[in-house]
C-alpha cells in the first residue's frame, strides 16, 4: 500500500505539471523505478499512464486551441502521432542497457532546455532585430523529432515544444498551452497503441492502475487551475524537480 501510494500521488502530481508548463516525466518515472520497474518498463508505463491526464487537459482547454506557425491541427496532430509511434517502436527495438545509459543525458538535455529555452530566443531575438518565423514544414520536421523523442522518452517534451514555437515563432506560452497540451496527447495516444501490446508495462496493473488514477485526476485539476497559479513560481518548482532528477540518474548510473 504505501508503495501504491506514492505511484498514485506520483501520478497526480505528474498529471498537474504536464497539464501546466510539462515536467511529469521527471516525478512519474523515478517513482516507478523506485517501486522497483525495470527503467524501460517504468517508461513505458509512465507513457501509458499520462494519457488520461492530457486527454482530461486537452478537454479544459478544447475551445482555445489556436494554430501553430501556419500549420493546421490535422497537420501536426497526424505528424505528432506518426513520431510518436515511432519512438515507442525505438523504446522496444533498442536495448534497455541504451535506454539506461541515454536516460540520465536526455534528462540533462531537458533540464538544459527548460534552464535557458527563454533566454536563447530572447538573444537570438534581440540579434536578429526581429522574431523568428519558421515555416510550416520547419514547424512540422520540428514537431516531428520533438514526437521522435516523445515516444521513446518523453521528459519535458511539452517544455520542448514551448522551447521550439518560442524560439522559432515567438509564440507565448500562455497562448500555444492548448495545442501543446493536444500535441503531448496525440504523441502519448499513438506510443500508447504499441506499448500497450509489444511492452510488458501491464505485468504491474496495480502500479500502473494507480499512477493512471492519479494522472487523471492531475491533469484534469491542473489544467482548471493553471490561469491561478504564478507561472514563475510553478516554472521554479519544475526546473528544481528536473534538476534534482538529472543530478540522481547521473549519480545512480
């Protein structure tokens, strides 16, 4: 029971930052590891799992999903979805000794994004006189990789995608929130289909049953909640969690 306890609190408060700024990976997978999940199990679960969460955030949000760069919803849900289940097949072809070597430097890449996203757009603003503007098929190769790696990882891809449509469009966060939100649920949705079957993230269904309840319940909440809480402080709260996560995965490897 505590062990599904702190699945089940794990789950909800991964559900509320994704629903938020992103950043659940980082809380969802080391609680499942700690519950004793091989590392590609727990990732595999922990994808499976944050479904409900962004599909309850994606619901909040349903009226102000607005377009990206130029790029219609079809457009980029169906290259989210195509990515995203590529990853997952990347996940299940490559050995667990890579997945456990690349975890703890794709948490660090994350982490690094999530540090100094806003000021490199800021410089690359400032030195260009002027916003970047992507084009749509940059913005599509672009969601592409970002669902690439969301399949096969998926920490802080939502803070990477914040991190490419501001850099690259200029795009607030505030206001690019709902497609992103969408776009996290689509790529969970697709790597989903196939770890649901080709994986062994159902050998724990208590596990994953709890982290599934506590996602949903997250999400839902947190994405009722997001316009009250001060951006800043939540944007502190998950850089300290990314970086407490990376440091640990770096010590433990």
């Amino acid at each position: 029971m505590p062990e599904i306890l702190l699945v089940l609190l794990a789950g909800i408060a991964a559900g509320a930052l994704n629903s938020v700024g992103g950043g659940g990976t980082f809380v969802a997978l080391p609680a499942l590891v700690a519950v004793g999940l091989p590392p590609v199990t727990a990732n595999a679960s922990s994808t499976i799992a944050l479904v409900p969460g962004a599909v309850a955030s994606g619901w909040v949000y349903r009226r102000e999903i607005a377009p990206v760069g130029g790029t219609s919803l079809t457009a980029l849900t169906t290259v989210s979805v195509v990515g995203g289940g590529l990853g997952a097949a990347l996940l299940l072809t490559l050995p667990a000794a890579s997945f456990d070597a690349a975890v703890p430097w794709l948490l660090a890449f994350a982490t690094a994004v999530l540090a100094f996203g806003r000021r490199l757009s800021r410089t690359i603003s400032s030195t260009l006189g002027r916003e970047i503007g992507m084009s749509p098929r940059a913005v599509l190769i672009g969601q592409f990789l970002l669902a690439l790696y969301g399949g096969y990882f998926g920490g802080a891809v939502g803070i990477m995608m914040f991190a490419l449509w501001g850099i690259g469009l200029g795009l607030d966060a505030a206001v690019s929130n709902p497609m992103r939100i969408t776009q996290i649920a689509a790529i969970n949705l697709s790597a989903t289909a196939l770890l649901l079957v080709a994986s062994d993230a159902l050998s724990a269904p208590l596990v994953l049953g709890a982290m599934f309840a506590g996602a949903l319940a997250g999400g839902f909440t947190g994405a009722h909640f997001a316009r009250r809480l001060s951006a800043r402080l939540l944007r502190s709260v998950i850089l300290t969690t990314a970086v407490t996560m990376t440091v640990l995965y770096f010590v433990r490897g």
